[in-house]
C-alpha cells in the first residue's frame, strides 16, 4: 500500500523492493522514511505507520512464542524418552527427598524407642506402621 501511495513522490517506495526494504528499516528504528511520508498526508502516513508497526510486531511475536514452544516441547519429549533408572537417580539426590528421609529416619528412632521403653519391642525390620499395628 505504501508503494501504491508513495511510490510516485518518494524515492524509498519507488519499487516494490524498495518499498520492502523501506519497511524492513522501519521495522528497526530507522524512521528517516517516515518523515518524507509525513510530508506528504500526515494522517495517512501515522494511520499507515502504527497499523504495519503493531501487525509486524504481533507476527514477530507469534513466531517468537511458537519457536519457544516448539523447543521447550521437543526437551519436554526427550526429558521423558529419558531411561526411567536415570530419573529415579535424579530424585534420589533431590534436596527434598533427602530432607524427607532423614526426617523419616529420626521419627522412626524416637517411635521405636519410645514403644521399647514401653516393654513393647520392635522387631529389627520394622516401620512406624508396622509399631503402630501392635499398640
């Protein structure tokens, strides 16, 4: 459209290649251009420059999100084709899981040791479950 309106008067839509280029150097801040256009019709010059800035800037976007997407769905793919003992590996070493078995462990001794000072003991390979069951 800008070849079609300014491509007589202005030398950067003289062709439709350099109409493009015109637009691609919009596109990146170099607004010389747009200052012949204002010249010319300044309303139709602002209408035209603010419609190609905001379409060009939603598309750019878009492909933007979708590459982002794409990637974070192809880690998300392999993440998951990932051999299960690695995983398992993975979370055994995790902070909280470690936190968890000590905590565990530590209810555990003061149970056991508590229902033995009782006068019920525990047998070697019992739980907290399995202490709680005999009382």
């Amino acid at each position: 459209m800008s070849h079609i309106y300014y491509g007589a008067d202005l030398n950067n839509f003289g062709s439709l290649q350099l109409s493009m280029v015109t637009l691609f150097l919009m596109l990146m801040g170099d607004l010389e251009a747009l200052d012949d256009m204002i010249v010319l019709n300044k309303t139709l010059s602002f209408f035209l420059f603010v419609l190609f800035i905001t379409s060009m800037q939603f598309i750019l976007m878009n492909m933007f999100i979708a590459f982002v997407s794409k990637s974070y769905t192809d880690e998300d793919n392999e993440y998951g084709r990932m051999s299960k003992p690695l995983a398992d590996e993975l979370k055994e070493h995790h902070w909280t899981i470690i936190v968890r078995d000590f905590v565990r462990k530590q209810l555990n001794r003061f149970c056991c040791g508590f229902l033995a000072s009782k006068g019920k003991l525990i047998k070697g390979g019992s739980s907290i479950t399995d202490a709680s069951r005999e009382v």
